[in-house]
C-alpha cells in the first residue's frame, strides 16, 4: 500500500505549484533537488512507482474542484507517468484524460492516446 502520507505531500507541492508558487529547490553535496524529486526518490523503481501514480489518479476528485490545482496535479501526474517507466494506462486515468483535454496533452502523447 502506498503511504498516504507521501501522497499528501506531493499533492500539496502539486497544489503550490497550481496556485503559482515556487517550490525552494534543495542544494545538496552534490546535486540541486526539484519541487517533487526528493519525495518522489524516496519511492523505489517501476511497479512502486505505478503503484503511487494510481493512487495519485485516485485524489482526482478531491482535485478536480479547484483550477488552480488542478494545474499543479496534472504536472504531478505528468512527472509520475514518465517515472513509472510503462505506458501501461493506470486505474482512473482515461477518465482523467477525458475530463481534461487541453491540460491532458502530454499525458496522451505519453499513453498513445
């Protein structure tokens, strides 16, 4: 089961991102972190990773309600798509597709949509 905690976070770096603010990169040693690379590193390879972008799919209708968040999560959605390394579709994303044409487009091109 996917950390419901984890998901929350990135729900509300997504809903920052949608309302136009800035996450604060991270300089660390070696390397300078992104808005979602720390908590998305955090959760394993391939399966792991489809296994969090359906639950991400699954908060759609918490989401959806708000524009401007809706904004941050399909960056959110974009970012786990490419990361779970399959364009197997996820539960619930056709309909995500659907109801979101123009914001969609990245994520068609990536399910061959």
């Amino acid at each position: 089961m996917v950390e419901e905690e984890r998901i929350e976070e990135l729900l509300g770096i997504a809903k920052s991102i949608g309302y136009g603010e800035i996450p604060p990169y991270q300089h660390n040693e070696c390397f300078t972190s992104g808005a979602f690379d720390l908590v998305l590193v955090r959760k394993g390879q391939g399966f792991e990773r489809f296994e969090l972008l359906e639950e991400v799919c699954r908060k759609y209708e918490e989401v959806r309600k708000d524009e401007k968040h809706l904004e941050g999560y399909f960056y959110l959605l974009n970012q786990l798509a490419h990361l779970s390394d399959t364009t197997e579709l996820p539960y619930g994303m056709k309909r995500i597709i659907d109801e979101n044409e123009e914001r969609s487009k990245e994520l068609k091109k990536w399910y061959r949509i």
